[in-house]
C-alpha cells in the first residue's frame, strides 16, 4: 500500500493524518496541540503530536478517508 503525506487515514478507531512514511512502517498524527509560550520560545516546531506508529504487517488495517474540508 502506498500513502502520501498528509493523506487522511483510520486505523483501529483512531483518525488522523500519514505524517511520516518509510519501508518499514508509517506514523499516523491523530492530535496536535500547540506548545506554550514558554515551550514554544526556542523550539523549532511550535506544536506536540501525538503519533501511532504503524507497522508494514498491519498497513491493510489502514483506510484512506475522504478530505472533508
């Protein structure tokens, strides 16, 4: 299976989007939240993720969802 980053997805009742992809397993985001001041100040991404990390073996437990926006 194929995905393409920031393509919608489900997977065992969590939605979310593909934010990293490689041969051997994929990351779906299901939350993001953005830091505070204080954790932002310095940082170089202004928001924590919340991220499942699917193994190849379990990417036919995947399904693509239509974007709604």
């Amino acid at each position: 299976m194929k995905f393409t980053h920031k393509e919608l997805v489900k997977y065992k009742g969590h939605e979310g989007f593909i934010n990293f992809i490689s041969e051997h397993y994929v990351t779906i985001c299901t939350h993001e939240v953005e830091k505070c001041d204080k954790l932002a100040e310095g940082s170089r991404c202004k928001i924590n993720q919340i991220n499942l990390v699917v193994y190849t073996w379990e990417w036919d437990l995947i399904t693509r969802q239509k974007d709604e926006s």
